[in-house]
C-alpha cells in the first residue's frame, strides 16, 4: 500500500498529474476506491483522481437491521436503490 500525495508537476500531457509515494517514486494518478465501514452501514465512492471527479457512490445503510437498503449512483444517473435484509457487512460489498 502507498500513500500518495499531490506534488503539482506536470508531466507534459495536459491534465495529468504525477503522484508521488512516500519513497518518492513517481506515479501517475489513478482511480480510488474510498470506503467507510461502521459497525451498521458502508460508504464508499469511486474517484478519479486525475480530473478530481467522483464517478460513482453508494451505500449501504442498516446492516443487520430492518429496513437495510443498497443505494448506488453513477456520476450524472439516477440513483438506484434495493430495499432488502442485509445481514453482514462483508455481504454488502
């Protein structure tokens, strides 16, 4: 795993960035996966770190609970959501 960070330079093509890691190599940027797991729901977003656009999120909310739900949306649609039983967080990703 490596912690990448923003450093400004260009690498000549219009619009891409270069990351660096924390040993200094560099990279170019790359589409994240950022995820929020609590003990009842899970959030998580696709981004791409290039044009610094989310290109999709969801979640998923009541884990366990009645009433559990799964929304996801893709950048620019409608939101989809299922209303079901959700028993475990693992099954939710």
């Amino acid at each position: 795993m490596c912690v990448l960070r923003k450093t400004g330079q260009e690498n000549g093509l219009l619009g891409t960035r270069i990351l660096k890691t924390r040993r200094g190599k560099d990279i170019k940027a790359m589409n994240v996966l950022v995820i929020n797991c609590g003990s009842s729901s899970l959030k998580y977003q696709l981004i791409d770190s290039e044009k610094e656009q989310v290109l999709a999120k969801g979640l998923c909310e009541r884990i366990g609970i009645d009433g559990s739900a799964i929304t996801h949306q893709k950048a620019d649609e409608e939101k989809e959501s299922i209303v079901r039983k959700i028993y475990r967080t693992v099954v939710s990703i």
